[in-house]
C-alpha cells in the first residue's frame, strides 16, 4: 500500500503536467490557466451546494430516527471531491466532477463496501475457552471480568420545583 500511494504521488503530477501541456498547445496558456481556475470556482460552488443539501438530508434522518449511513458516504464521497477539485489539475477536476454525479458516488460506495466485506477478517476470541486437548473445567464458556461497588441511595432532598421521571429509576 505505501508504494501504491508513493506511485500515485509520482504519477498524477506527471499525468497533469502532461496533460497542461497538450491543452495548452490546443487552448493556449491563458486558457488553460483560466479552466483550472474556473473548475475550482465551479467545484466550490457545487460543494457548497450539495454539502447543504446532504448535511440536511443527514438532519431529516437523524430526526427520524435513523442512521444516516447514506448522508455520511455522501458527505465524504463530497469531501473528496472537493479536495480534487481545489487541487490544481484538469484529470484531478475530471474526478472531482464525476464524484458530483449521486449515481456515481452510489455506485462507487456500494463497490467499496463489497471491496471491504470480501476482505473483511473477523477473530472472535474466548478468554474462557481451552484449548482442544485441555482437561475441561467448570469454566468452558466466555469470561466476563469485572468490578463493581454497591451504589447507595442518596438522601432525600427537598425537590426543586417538578421532577422529571426518570426512565432510570425505578417506580417507588
């Protein structure tokens, strides 16, 4: 992985640069220069824009209820594109568009997660179990350490004006 990510560090200014050249050959400088700029005031824009409208998607499920799994690939699939947007480049400003597209980013995400599931490695230990071969105890299944105090109850006080019920407590 830290060569792949050394690999793209090298690769991408040189495929921008690359690519500068030959736009510029066919636009002139001035034109190119001025796309870049125009690309990152356009991105801009565009974050702004989609960034409020996930950030209140996000609000109207958490009041709800739900999770907002899908707001927050969103807000980052938008994080990203904002970051390739505002580097200077046109194939980092391709990206960055293209990340702007909801079926794009959808599909890109649901890629990723199956990417993670097939990779994905889950080790459930037991620190009770014995190994096999080992004389079974009394204690074969998982162990749960822990400590605790007795918690007394505080004294009565006098009420400060109307008490909430509490879910915590336990009806008197």
């Amino acid at each position: 992985m830290p060569a792949l990510i050394l690999a793209l560090f090298i690769a991408v200014p040189l495929a921008e640069i690359a690519v500068f050249i030959k736009v510029g050959e066919i636009l002139g400088i001035g034109w190119t220069v001025a796309l870049v700029i125009i690309t990152a005031m356009a991105g801009t824009a565009l974050l702004r824009s989609q960034g409020f409208s996930v950030l209140a998607r996000a609000q109207s499920a958490i009041a709800e209820g739900r999770v907002p799994v899908d707001s927050v690939i969103d807000g980052v699939c938008l994080l990203i594109a904002g970051a390739f947007l505002l580097t200077p480049g046109l194939i980092t400003d391709t990206i960055g568009f293209l990340l702007f597209i909801p079926p794009l980013r959808q599909g890109l995400a649901r890629w990723l997660f199956n990417r993670m599931v097939q990779k994905a490695e889950i080790h459930v230990t037991h620190p009770g179990r014995r190994p096999p071969g080992d004389a079974p105890g009394p204690h074969t299944g998982p162990t749960i350490e822990a400590d605790f105090e007795p918690v007394k109850e505080p004294p009565e006080s006098k009420p400060r004006g109307r008490r909430r019920p509490s879910p915590w407590r336990e009806p008197r």
